[in-house]
C-alpha cells in the first residue's frame, strides 16, 4: 500500500513512525488481553472482588490499546482517513478515557488491600474518586460532540488523566513500599511488584502526556510515545506477576525464613 494514500493526520511526518505506533499498540493489547484471560482463570480458581478489581485494570489497558491501534488500522488498511469523525474524534479519545477504567480499578484495588480505612471514610474517598473520574468523562464525550479538533480534546483528557493517575498510583506505590518493609519471601516480593508497577503506569502516562502535550516541540508520535507504550506493557505484567505470583515466578525466588 503507498503511505501518500492513507490521509495521515497533519502531525504526523513519517508513516513508518504512524505503522510502528500501531504495531506497539496492539502488542499491548495483546499483552493485556493474555492478562485478562490469565486473571479470569484465576478467579474461576478462587472468586474474590480483588481479583475482579485486576481484571478491570488490565481490560482498561486492553481498550486503551486497542482503540488507538484501531485508528491507526482504519487509516493504514484505507477504510478511514485522519478527517473522518470515527478516526480523529472519537477513537483516540475514547482509548484515553478507557484507561480511566484502570484508573478506578487500581484505587479501588489500593484502597481495599492497602489502606485499612473505615467504610464511611473508605465509602466517601470512593464516591469523590469516581466523581472526577465522570467529570472527565463528561468533559470529554462534551468536546467530543462539539467536535473539536483531537489536539484540545486530547490535551484536555490527558491533563485530566495524567493528574489522577499520579495521585492513584503515587497512593499505591508509598504504601506498597512502606508495608513491604515488613513483609518476607514472596510475600515481600509480590508487594514490591505491586508497588514497581505503580511507579511504571505513573511513567507511562508521564510519557504519553509528554507526547500529547509536544511541550519539546518534537511533535507526536515521538520517541515518548513508543516508550509510554512499552512501559504500559511492562507494568500490567509486573501487576500480574505480583499479584497472582505465578509458579515460574515461585521457582525462581529463593526459600527464606519468615
């Protein structure tokens, strides 16, 4: 297919930049649906509402990237060019808002295992949370149909989401760490995991605002974007792997004493 026909977005200047954005996002959603169907074998095993809080955390991933591949797709195969209401309006924008579904899922994860919260206060910090997270819903499907152009609409939702994500994992990562002064073996292990992949989603929506917002002049799709991804995929595995800690992760940590 010659790239001159694709009708790439006016930011983009070089289609083999768009082809490998596209690539590295459905890998990642190929990493997270894995995860999701690992996670829900898990539950089949032993059915838990934390579990069912992982599960939500990685189908927000899987939406995310399979939204924003989705567009590229549409674009590439010729279906769609960047113009159209489908591609520029609405893909990219609802995969950024799909990843507030991770973002829900991971406080409500975080509040649950790691703070020992009174239900009223516990009720009240969830009810807030949720709030926000409709309120940039809300903002977001507003531009949306107003149709305004992807770059607002996107520095608006990736304001929003990168300062919610900060404060969410920040939350799980302290606390993490703190506990996992106490904790020995696996136990110690998987906690750290937990609290490393916190500290890696932080990076990735570091990075995918760092891209976004162009604040370095490079333009998007730049080399934030690749690693924003990357990383992404780094941290849902590292979630899986301290959460369910899987046997070949068993085999591989030395026996210590409690």
């Amino acid at each position: 297919m010659d790239p001159s026909t694709w009708g790439l977005p006016p930011y983009i200047s070089s289609p083999q930049n768009y082809v490998a954005g596209m690539i590295i996002e459905l890998s990642t959603c190929f990493v997270s649906i894995s995860l999701v169907l690992r996670a829900i074998a898990k539950y089949k095993e032993k059915k838990n509402r934390i579990t069912v809080q992982i599960i939500f955390v990685f189908c927000g991933f899987f939406l995310g990237s399979l939204l924003t591949a989705l567009g590229k797709v549409l674009v590439v195969s010729g279906l769609a060019v960047y113009d159209t209401v489908v591609y520029e309006l609405f893909l990219d924008s609802l995969a950024i808002m799909a990843l507030m579904i991770s973002n829900t899922a991971f406080f409500l994860f975080t509040i649950e295992v790691f703070y020992n919260m009174e239900p009223g206060r516990r009720k009240k910090s969830i009810m807030i949370f949720v709030s926000i997270e409709i309120a940039i819903a809300i903002v977001g499907l507003f531009v949306l149909l107003l149709k305004i152009r992807s770059t607002v609409l996107k520095n608006v939702l990736s304001g929003g989401i990168l300062a919610q994500s900060v404060f969410t994992y920040i939350l799980l990562s302290i606390k993490a760490f703190k506990i996992s002064r106490k904790a020995t073996g696996l136990d110690k292990i998987g906690i750290q995991l937990v609290g490393l992949a916190g500290v890696l989603v932080i990076t990735f929506f570091v990075f995918f605002a760092l891209d976004v917002l162009n604040l370095f002049g490079w333009g998007n799709m730049s080399l934030f974007y690749f690693i924003s991804w990357a990383i992404a995929s780094a941290g849902i595995i590292v979630t899986y792997m301290g959460y369910f800690r899987p046997t070949w992760l068993l085999r591989r940590v030395p026996a210590q004493k409690s």
